[in-house]
C-alpha cells in the first residue's frame, strides 16, 4: 500500500487528510517536529509527500527545494497544495503535481494514484 507523508501546519486538515487517505487504503505519516522535517521524511521513506505550500517559518518552495536535492529522497513524488495559484512556481521548482484548494477527496485521491499508482510502485 502507498505511503503519504502530510506536511502541513492546519491539524484539523491533517486529520481530515489522513481519514480520507486511510480509508482510500493508504498509509499516513505526518510531521510532528517541524526541525527535522528532512530527516522524518527520510525515516518514513513515503512514496509520496503532500506538502501545503504555505507553512509557519518556513518557506514551502525552499523545502520542496531541499527535499529535491536529498539524494536518499529523489524517489519520492511531491504533490504541493495551495489556495493560491502558485503552480507554476511549484512545478518550476521541482514538484510533480500541484492541487488548488478546495479540492475534492476524489481530485486528491486521482493525484496521488497517477503519481504513486495503486501499490507504491511508481506511475
């Protein structure tokens, strides 16, 4: 089964996230110290991370940056969100897929599924 790591800063969001995805027969991680967002997503080793684009102290296209140039992590899709659209941006900067909020859980399972398929392995 697929694993999805949340990075986002809204807890009910996370929550509402991680239902969604588990009763859509996902895995769910999610960040719980936002120091050491690197080295959770490598310990987690998820097969796709859904980052929100905007995040308290931290810019989120610098750490799609970072999170790119991780050699242990260039496996890993990225799909960023936000209300805004700022695809573009997030596109040029390395993510693979970009949702503009609202979305429904259908558009967010369809993303995730075209980027990670229906067992983990990779589109």
């Amino acid at each position: 089964m697929p694993k999805v790591f949340i990075i986002d800063d809204d807890q009910t969001m996370v929550y509402l996230l991680r239902t969604l995805l588990e009763m859509d027969g996902f895995e769910v991680a999610e960040v719980r110290d936002w120091d050491a967002i690197l080295e959770t997503v490598e310990v987690e080793n998820p097969d796709l991370v859904l980052m929100d684009y905007f995040l308290p102290d931290l810019d989120g296209l610098e750490l799609l940056t970072q999170l790119r140039a991780d050699p242990n992590l260039a496996q890993v899709r990225i799909v960023m969100s936000s209300g805004m659209d700022v695809s573009d941006q997030c596109i040029a900067a390395g993510a693979d897929a970009f949702l503009l909020k609202p979305y429904t859980p259908e558009q967010l399972v369809e993303v995730i599924k075209e980027n990670v398929g229906e067992d983990g392995a990779g589109s």
